[in-house]
C-alpha cells in the first residue's frame, strides 16, 4: 500500500503540474467562450426583441395611416356625393323655373292669338252684319281697345 500511496502521489504532482492547469485552463476557457456566446446570443435576443418592437410600431404607424386614409377617402366621398346632390338639386330647380316660365310665355303668345282671333272673327262678323267695311286697321283697333278693356278669362281664374 506504500507503493500505491507513492505512486498516486508521484502521479498526482507530475499530473497536477503537466495536466491539470492546462485541463483547467482549457476548462476556463470553454466556460468563458460558453458565457460570451451567452451573452452574445442575450444581446442579440435583446436586440431583436427591439427590432420586432420597431416593426409592430410601424405596423401600426402603417395601420392608422390606412385607417385615416380610408375615413379621408369615405368623407371626401360623403362630401362629393352631397355636392352633387344638392348640385342636381339646383339644376332641377333651375329647369322647373325655365318650364315655367317658358309655360308661361306660350300661354301668354296662345292668349295672345286668341285675341288676335277673336278680333279678326269679330270684324268679320261685323263687317258682315253691317255691310260696310271701314278700313281694316281703324276695326282693329276699336276692337283692340274693347278687348283690353273687358277683362281677361286669365284674370279671371279661367285659364
């Protein structure tokens, strides 16, 4: 048992001097580079962890934009389609105006040649009845201003 104390205690100093400090060495060493690519891989998580923060940022940067984008479009659109309603609006009105007054301007013409035929078939019916004509226009001018004096079936609500 001598022997084996003194062999494991030779072996012990050669390999305590030969092995283990560059056992413990290259054991430091792997610890070391483990931690750096520990802390490496931390600072690369940490910095995808911001990067993955600026991309939602944008996103919903991105998001709002459409968002407004589209509620800008919907009111323009809102605005355009009452524009031109309240314009098609005007424009009807200004066409019932035209009718109308175009409406009232060939009554007036049709009221007009009824006068003027009512005084050519009243001469005539003179003419006849008195046998003797005057001239034309002295006629037509006394009917003229009977007419004007009788008040119109228009005026009156007839027509």
């Amino acid at each position: 048992m001598f022997w084996t104390l003194l062999i494991f205690i030779v072996l012990f100093f050669v390999l305590q001097r030969y092995a283990f400090k560059p056992l413990t060495a290259a054991v430091e060493a792997r610890e070391r580079a483990l931690e750096e690519a520990i802390q490496g891989a931390q600072r690369d998580r940490e910095e995808a962890a911001r990067h993955l923060q600026d991309q939602i940022k944008a996103l919903e940067a991105a998001r709002a934009e459409a968002q407004r984008v589209i509620a800008e479009g919907r009111t323009t659109g809102d605005k355009l389609r009452a524009d031109m309603l309240e314009q098609t609006k005007q424009q009807q009105h200004e066409l019932l105006a035209r009718a109308r007054v175009e409406i009232d301007n060939e009554r007036l013409r049709a009221i007009a040649d009824l006068r003027r035929e009512a005084v050519d078939l009243a001469l005539a019916g003179a003419s006849r009845v008195i046998e003797r004509n005057l001239d034309d226009q002295t006629n037509r001018k006394l009917v003229e201003s009977f007419l004007s004096t009788v008040p119109s079936t228009a005026a009156r609500g007839g027509g």
